[in-house]
C-alpha cells in the first residue's frame, strides 16, 4: 500500500471556512479514509492509464463531501463541503 495524501483545494480558507471544528474533523477523517480506501483501489498509482474517477461525493447525516481522486499523483483532493446542521 503507498502512501496515498490528501488536502484542501484550492486551500481549507475556501473549502471549509465558517464550518464548526467538529465538522472540519469529522471532513478530515473521511479525507483520511478516502486515502486509504483508493490507495487499495488503485494499486498502479504513478502508472495508472484510464481516466479518473472524477468528482465523486460522500454522504453523511448533515454533510456531504465533494472530492477528486488523482489516481497518478496518490492523492484527494476534497473540493466542496456542505453541512446542513
């Protein structure tokens, strides 16, 4: 398994700002979990030669996360948070 990373894009200021603390945490824990879930999807990581994945969403209760996997570049990109609490 590599070691897949994940950030903010383009920076936490413009994806998670005015968001409770527990919210940015609960958003990072899915970043984490995300990582490590594509880091096993996608064992070619540098070599990879299909089209990614594209923007995908995760749901839950009150939130949903919007994020890009960059297959090539072992990383996640979470590009939009809603929270609805």
């Amino acid at each position: 398994m590599s070691e897949w990373t994940w950030e903010f894009l383009p920076d936490a200021d413009a994806v998670v700002a005015g968001l409770p603390p527990e919210v940015v945490k609960e958003v990072e824990g899915i970043a984490a979990e995300l990582s490590v879930v594509n880091s096993m999807v996608y064992l070619d990581g540098p070599d990879f030669q299909d089209a990614g994945p594209g923007l995908r969403s995760v749901s839950r209760p009150d939130l949903m996360v919007f994020y890009i996997t960059d297959v090539r570049g072992e990383a996640i990109f979470i590009v939009r948070v809603h929270h609805y609490g």
